[in-house]
C-alpha cells in the first residue's frame, strides 16, 4: 500500500512539479533499477548461506525503512537533487532487501505441492494492495481538493508514512521455519542429474531462473519506458484530475485481480 501510494504515478508528479524536468523522473529511474540489480542478488546470496540470521535482519531493515521514509519525506521538501537522489536510493535499497529476505522465507515455509495455490493467493492479495494506495490517494485528494500542486501530494506522503507502521510490526512476527536436510551423495547426485536434465532444446530445469531473468528485462524494459510517463502524459494532454488518475490507477489492479481470481477458478475445476 506504502509503495502504491508513494512510489506510483504520485512520486514522479511530484518531482517534475518541483523541478519541471522529464529527465530527473528518468534519472530517479536508472538509479533505483540499478540499485535492484545490484542489490538483489548480494541479499539473495546471504539468505542462502546465512538461514537463520534472515528474522533478525528483516527486523532491522523494516525499522531502518521506517525511519529513512521518515527521512525522505523531510529531504524531499528540498530543493537540492543530491539529496533526494540519495535518500531515494538507500529507500529503494531498504525495500528490496526486505522483498528479498520476505520472498525467501516465505518460499521456504510452503510445503511441496501446495506452492501454485499459494503464490496464487499472494498475488491476489499484492494486487489489492496496489489497488487500496491510488484509493487512499482517492480519498485525500477529494477531502482536500482534486488539483495537482505538491502541497496536496506531501499531504499523501505524510500519509503513506503511517502504512509503513504495520509492515514494521508484522516483521516481528515472521517465524524462521527453515531447518537443515541433510541429504546422502546418493539423493544429491539424482537432483543434479536432474536439473540436468535436457527438457527442451538445450535447455534444462537449470535455465528456468535466466530464461525468467531475461524475459522480465524485455518486458519491463519496453513496460517501464511506457508506464512511466503514462500518467504525466495525461495530466499535460488531457488535463486528467488527480481524481481521474486515481480511479485509472485503480481499475488496472482490478482487471489483474479479476483475471488472476478467474484462472484460480479455472484450474481448480480441471483439477
């Protein structure tokens, strides 16, 4: 809800009404996909070497997010870029070591073959999540008034900081159910034979996460340059309210919602 509300459509009004500048909302762009890229796979390699010590950091990292938002929403009032640019970059660096660490152990806590119903089920209820932010924004925007300035949007943001509260206490209830398998040379020889294992091409089960990798890369590469400026587009073609963007940004999280629902629906009645 924090992200759809702040980090949406809001965020990039937000710093073109104050710099008036396209390309410091691309700038902003490039250094947080860079900071995914660099950090994802460093906080991914810990949670693998490092199990039982993912509960303890995810503490930290959710209180240390809770504060740099504190933080951020203090400095974005500025002027100076440097500022903003790095406070959004440590923000951004917070929130994905937290999806990762998150990601990681709820994999590890679903058992075998319930793991498709499951992921269903989470995805559904992280697309209502993107749906309740543009609401929220919905809401304050009607209360106050339906017109883009930046002393309405801060009004969101200091909003936004208080969803963040129970993210940081729910971190404190997620249990490390991860415990050690040892597995004979006999069982780790039959996995490695059959992740080997040629399934299509030479392709193997061993390729599934690059082939994903690269995908995501093509779709979002085409995606991001679109979508980002999609709804300032509006705003300067089409005088679109902030109202309007709102409820535009809530109709697309329920179609996905709704179509997603209907293709859980229709495996369970082949099942």
């Amino acid at each position: 809800i924090n992200y759809s509300m702040r980090n949406t459509f809001l965020h990039d009004h937000y710093i073109y009404l104050k710099f008036k500048k396209n390309k410091v909302i691309g700038l902003l762009s490039i250094i947080n996909s860079s900071v995914c890229l660099v950090i994802s796979p460093i906080v991914g390699y810990y949670c693998d070497k490092h199990k039982k010590e993912r509960i303890k950091i995810l503490q930290i990292i959710s209180i240390t997010y809770l504060l740099v938002n504190i933080i951020h929403y203090m400095f974005i009032r500025t002027n100076s870029l440097s500022l903003i640019i790095f406070v959004t970059a440590i923000s951004k660096m917070l929130h994905e070591c937290s999806h990762v660490i998150t990601e990681s152990i709820f994999i590890e806590s679903i058992d075998k073959g319930k793991k498709s119903i499951i992921f269903t089920y989470q995805k559904l209820i992280s697309t209502v999540a993107t749906m309740l932010g543009p609401f929220f924004c919905l809401i304050l925007f009607y209360l106050y008034n339906d017109k883009w300035n930046i002393k309405n949007i801060f009004i969101i943001f200091q909003f936004s900081i208080l969803t963040i509260l129970p993210q940081t206490l729910i971190s404190f209830l997620w249990k490390n159910s991860y415990s050690e398998t040892v597995r004979s040379p006999e069982e780790v020889d039959l996995i490695i034979k059959k992740n080997d294992e040629k399934h299509m091409f030479c392709f193997s089960t061993n390729h599934i996460p690059y082939i994903v990798f690269i995908s995501h890369i093509i779709t979002l590469a085409g995606a991001g340059m679109t979508f980002k400026y999609f709804s300032l587009y509006l705003k300067s073609e089409y005088k679109v309210s902030p109202i309007l963007m709102c409820v535009l940004n809530i109709v697309i999280p329920v179609l996905l919602t709704f179509f997603t629902y209907s293709n859980l629906k229709e495996k369970q009645t082949f099942k």
